[in-house]
C-alpha cells in the first residue's frame, strides 16, 4: 500500500501542473470520446458492415450486464473507499464525470468494467479495432488510478469482469440472438 505522505505528494504534484492534469482528467473521464471514434469508423467503412447489429447487440448487452448488473451487485457487498476519500483530498470533478461522493463503492471501477465489456467485444469482431480500444481502457483505468478515483486493483477488477462478460456475452448471447458470417 502506498504511503500517506507519498499519496498526498503524488497529488500536489498533479496539481501542479496543469498540462499533466488535463492530461489526465481526459483519458480518466473522457476515454470514450475513442470508443465513439472507433464506432465512427465502423460505421464509415462500407466493408465493415458485416456484423453490425451483433456488434452493437452484443456490445449493448456486455455494457449492461457488467456495469449495470455485476458492478452494482459487487458494490452492495464490497464497501471499499476510494483513494480521495482514505487521504481526505479533493480530485479534479468534471462537468459531467467523476462526483465526490462519500459513498464506499471503489472496488471495482465501474469506468474500466465498461471500457472493457465494449473493447473486448470490439475486438472479436475487429482485433486491430478492439485492440486499440483495450490499450485506451488499460490508459483510462491508469488515469483513474493517477487522479485518486481508484486503486490499482479497482482497475483489474474492472478489466476482469468487464472482459469476462464481454467473453459470455459473445459466447451465449451471439449464439441466442445472431447468426455471425
């Protein structure tokens, strides 16, 4: 576990500089501005047509299910604070993202279980695609991590269940609801 005093230097150190924070608060709470770009893409190019209703079905459905199903069953049971509220310090807040809150729901981060159900989707149907989107989920949970949302080990349970519904959801749903080409 980190220290106190090395926590608490690691953050008015952030503070400090304003190119490295905004850096940051980016990948931590507008990572999927990405996700958006990617789709984008898909949906662009004639040639990636193929599977375009499993893709966004299955996406939809992996989304769902890990943010809104497991995450929130997790956190009825597991009450862990998040960094901020261990160390009392104030991290960036957006317009739109990342609340304080005095609520102990850290574990696991409900950001990374996301990116990563959507990603790991992606990247069955087009690996160089969800590839890209994995590598953006790996740098929004570090970013999480940096700006004192989350532990380190948030972001892996994150990853691990939103990859391990992205992975059943392919694996039943698809074989439910889609006949893949």
């Amino acid at each position: 576990m980190i220290s106190e005093k090395n926590y608490l230097d690691f953050q008015k150190h952030i503070d400090r500089s304003v190119l490295y924070k905004y850096f940051w608060i980016f990948w931590g709470n507008y990572a999927f501005i990405i996700f958006v770009l990617v789709g984008g893409y898909i949906f662009a190019k004639p040639e990636l047509h193929e599977n375009w209703q499993a893709l966004i079905g299955l996406s939809v459905l992996s989304f769902v299910i890990s943010r809104g199903v497991v995450v929130s069953l997790i956190n009825q049971f597991v009450k862990r604070v998040r960094p901020y509220q261990r160390y009392n310090t104030k991290p960036e807040e957006t317009k739109f993202f990342s609340f304080r809150d005095k609520v102990h729901d850290s574990f696991p981060s409900r950001h990374t279980a996301a990116y990563f159900s959507v990603a790991a989707v992606v990247f069955y149907f087009y690996p160089i695609l969800g590839a890209i989107l994995i590598g953006t989920s790996i740098v929004a949970g570090v970013a999480r991590v940096i700006m004192g949302w989350h532990w380190p080990t948030d972001i892996l349970g994150g990853a691990i269940i939103g990859s391990g519904v992205a992975y059943l959801t392919i694996h039943f749903a698809s074989q439910l609801f889609f006949t893949l080409t």
